[in-house]
C-alpha cells in the first residue's frame, strides 16, 4: 500500500512561519510535523511513502530521508524548474506511482484505519474515492454533496445549502486518474470538480474528526492534539 503525501506548495496562507520553512516541517511540541504523519502512517502498517516536493522541499528530504527512522521506505517526487499544482504534481509523479495509492497533503492529519480505507477503495467502481465528514461547516466550508457514495457536487468555490459534507485530506486513487489532467499546472479541486460532474468520483466517509495545519486555527487545533500523541 503506498500512500502519496503532496508537500510542494508554497504555503502562503501561513505565512510568515511559512517563509524560510516549508509547511510539511513546521515544529509542534519540538516535532516538525510530518514527524507527526509518518508515525501515524508506520502504526497503520504503510510501509511506501513517495513525497511530492517543490518549494523548499530540500529541507523535508533532508529531515525525513529514506524513512529509515519510521521504519518506512520513502522516495520523492520533484518540480523542478516550475511548480504544477496539486494535480500537476500526481501527473508529474506518474512513473513512481502505483495503479492504486492513497493520496494525502502535507498538512493533513487524519487520524483512522487506513488499511480498512484503501480496502473499501480497491472495491469502488470510481477511480477516485474522496474520505468525506458530515461537517455542517463546523470545521470549514462544507464543499461536497455526498450522496449514497457518491460525491455527487465538488465545488470550493460556490457553495450550497445542500452540501454538507468536507474532504479530509485523504483518498483512494486510481491510477487512471491521470488520464484527466492536463499538462502544466493544475489544481486537484479543478480536476475533481469537472469529475464529480460526470459522476466519476466516490465517497468514503470517516467518523472521526481530520485536522490540518493549512491555516492558523488548524495549526492551533493540532498543537492541542499532540499533547495526547
């Protein structure tokens, strides 16, 4: 099982922590954060974990290796010369990739039975399967229109009354997904809102709770839970 963590961005929303630091390496409790994400992925028994890196990625390969420390064999993904997005950056990653991976952000932390996840995925008919939360707003803007496994509506960008779920920062991923991005730079919410239009993406819903550190609050949030961690 192989789960895919996209780290390459710039991070402008955190910024100025964000400036000299990539986001994937920002300390909590004295622990840069994917320090965080890779235990959580070795005690879910995933052993292959290829990172996405751009904008200062040096400093993640330089602090996370070849995953030795976690017990986890880690390679990485580079943008080179121009950042492509997070879409871009799948389509960039193409040939380290396999049929189907998990994929993750570099600011995410969701916390469940990734095995049981990636399991429930591989049984799907949609080449996509997006972990989605009955969120009602709560904990940001509810984007999805999950409906009897179907992520029937994915827009960030005009919001409804009828959805009422989140993505959590985690999905399953086929492969072929790679058929539907363009070259150059690209964003994944572009990709899977054009998808969910043609009912090609899925839903796999998670009863607990996600975090992130993508924005202040978040980041607050997740230094609150990892006194119990």
């Amino acid at each position: 099982m192989q789960i895919v963590i996209l780290a390459g961005g710039l991070a402008t929303r955190m910024r100025p922590m964000t400036e000299k630091i990539p986001k994937s390496i920002l300390s909590i409790k004295n622990r840069p954060f994917i320090d965080y994400q890779l235990s959580l992925f070795s005690s879910n028994g995933i052993s292959d974990v290829l990172i996405c890196v751009g904008h200062l990625g040096e400093m993640i390969e330089s602090f996370v290796g070849d995953g030795a420390k976690w017990g986890i064999h880690v390679d990485y993904s580079w943008e080179k010369e121009n950042l492509l997005g997070t879409a871009g950056a799948l389509r960039n990653a193409a040939d380290k990739l396999e049929d189907n991976f998990i994929l993750t952000w570099g600011d995410s932390y969701v916390p469940l039975d990734y095995k049981l996840f990636f399991q429930q995925h591989l049984k799907s008919k949609y080449i996509c399967n997006i972990g989605v939360f009955q969120n009602y707003n709560k904990w940001d803007k509810s984007n999805i229109l999950f409906l009897n496994g179907l992520v029937a509506k994915y827009d960030k960008n005009h919001l409804s009354n009828d959805m009422n779920y989140i993505d959590v920062g985690i999905s399953g991923i086929s492969k072929k997904i790679l058929n539907s991005i363009p070259a150059g730079f690209v964003s994944l919410d572009d990709v899977w809102q054009k998808l969910s239009i043609q009912n090609m993406i899925g839903g796999i819903e998670v009863k607990q709770r996600f975090y992130e550190i993508g924005s202040f609050d978040g980041f607050n949030e997740f230094t609150e839970l990892a006194d119990t961690l």
